[in-house]
C-alpha cells in the first residue's frame, strides 16, 4: 500500500498520472483586457464555450446591454478575431495558454445617447476614446478639439486656474500626434463652453458627436494576403 511505502505497479501508476495530468489540462487561466485598460482574470474548462466567458465578463462589469460588445483575440500570425460564442474558447485559441483576449465593442450604436445603462454608455465613450487615440477615429481638426474637450471635462471637470496651469491639456493624450496650437485650442473650449457639464454629460455629448463622424465605428485592420504562385 502506498502509506506503508510500497510501490504501485508501474502500468497503474502511470494511467493514475495520466489521468491527473489530463484533470490539470482541463483548467485554463484567461486574461481579458478591459475598455479602462485594467484586467479581469478568470479560469475556465477545457470545453467552455465563448459564451461561458462572455457572461462572466457582463457580470463583472454589471452590463445589461451586451449585444454591442464582443472579445477578441490575436493570433499567432497577428491576426485579429472575434471570440466565437457557440463554440470552444480553447479550440479557437491557437496561442498556448494562459490567453490573452480583449473587451471591445463589436456593434457601434446608430444613437449610443439612445442607450439605457450609464455604464453601456461609458464604456462605448472608452472604446471611442481609444479609436480616437489609435487614429481609427478620424475627424478635422475643430472636431478633434470638442471632442478633446469632452473627455478633458467627463476626466478633470470644470477648468480651475488653481489646479490646471498654463498647457495643461498637453498632460492628455488624445490623438497619435497633436500640435501646440491643437492642445490651445482643445483648452480654449474645455475653459469657456464646457463648464458645469457633468462627467456624464460630457460623456453623452462626446457621444453624439463621434456617431456624425464618417469613421465613426469604422475599424481598418490589415489583412492578411495570400500568396499565389
């Protein structure tokens, strides 16, 4: 017997260590990146569908209105894919685990002011934020500057000469590259149009804004081209 410090036989041993190990394969860590840039980190079963994740995540951020949202994931070849529901999350991920995915919005809403929860609105708002700063969301350079604007006063408030000293916009990034005379411009209208504006408020209007905007909801990725010989 084991206790009494024998050996079990060898066949059996390694079928009851196959056996263990395959307990221990069934088990995957996940780490999903969220729209705030924090992590949520999760562990699921070998056969959990992407579903199974999905909900977990909606529960976690308290979303109600999730048809607008998505994961997605990178491939080995850096190819970006949508985290099919119906089926498998290990069977889709060709990467070796623990798996790294993202929380992005999938549906861009014709009307996001038309949505019902503060917080689908808020995290549309921060997956527009991003588009804005990734350069997907592209807009002339007065466009630019309001909606600049609006994330300055939903992020920092009203503007407040004691605590916000001359350039201080150019603490923000909000666009791959911007000039001096963009962050004036942006501070300008944070100053004199935005004040009393709640975070929410300003969130909306930032909101409204960006659907008018043709690259509104818009997400250029490269493809992947096939060789033909």
């Amino acid at each position: 017997r084991p206790g009494h410090g024998h050996c079990a036989p060898l066949r059996a041993r390694s079928a009851w260590m196959s056996g263990s190990s395959r307990n221990l394969d069934r088990e995957y860590n996940c780490t999903v990146r969220l729209l705030d840039d924090s992590e949520y980190t999760c562990t699921i079963q070998r056969d959990a569908k992407g579903q199974y994740l999905f909900d977990l995540l909606c529960h976690h951020l308290n979303l109600l209105e999730k048809d607008y949202f998505g994961i997605r994931f990178v491939d080995p070849d850096k190819q970006r894919h949508w985290l099919e529901f119906t089926k498998s999350v290990v069977k889709q991920m060709r990467a070796q685990p623990p798996f790294t995915m993202c929380f992005r919005v999938k549906f861009y809403p014709t009307d996001p002011a038309a949505l019902k929860e503060e917080i689908t609105r808020y995290l549309v708002f921060l997956q527009i934020k991003r588009d804005l700063y990734h350069g997907r969301l592209l807009c002339k350079t007065s466009d630019a500057a309001l909606l600049a604007a609006y994330i300055l006063q939903a992020e920092i408030g009203d503007y407040d000469p004691g605590k916000h000293p001359e350039g201080y916009s150019s603490k923000f990034q909000f666009f791959p590259k911007h000039s001096e005379k963009l962050e004036r411009k942006i501070a300008e209208i944070h100053k004199s149009e935005l004040s009393g504006q709640t975070p929410a408020t300003s969130e909306l209007n930032f909101l409204r804004k960006a659907q008018t905007l043709e690259t509104y909801g818009v997400d250029p990725h490269p493809c992947k081209v096939k060789q033909f010989s």
